[in-house]
C-alpha cells in the first residue's frame, strides 16, 4: 500500500491496513466498497460525468401510443 499512487482500504479492513491506507471507504468489502473508491478516482481524474454519460448512452424515444 505504501507504495500505491493512493493507499485504499474498505472499511472492515483489517487495522494495519487501515491505518495505512490515505482513504477509507465508508462501506465494507463486498458491499460496494470498491465501487465507491474507483467512483473517488474517476470523479478526482475528471472522468465520472462522461464515463457515466457513456454508459447510459443517449435516451430511447418513447414510443408514441396509435
């Protein structure tokens, strides 16, 4: 960890790891902690809005009822 561009640690980490860590989530591994970690590098990089924007794709037209 010591040596990651950004030491990460899920929350029931175990304390060594935790206490190295420069960020914390706020959720256990397994419960969408990883997830919250990339969401903070990608929103830290810039890349959050037109990652998600992506991956929506653009919006279906409602099909008009005859």
């Amino acid at each position: 960890m010591l040596q990651a561009g950004l030491a990460a640690a899920v929350a029931d980490a175990v304390p060594e790891a935790r206490a190295a860590a420069q960020l914390i989530s706020g959720a256990d591994g397994g419960r969408g902690a990883v997830r919250e970690i990339l969401e903070f590098i990608l929103k830290a990089q810039g890349r959050w809005e037109s990652l998600i924007a992506d991956f929506m794709g653009p919006k279906p037209i409602e099909k008009i009822a005859q």
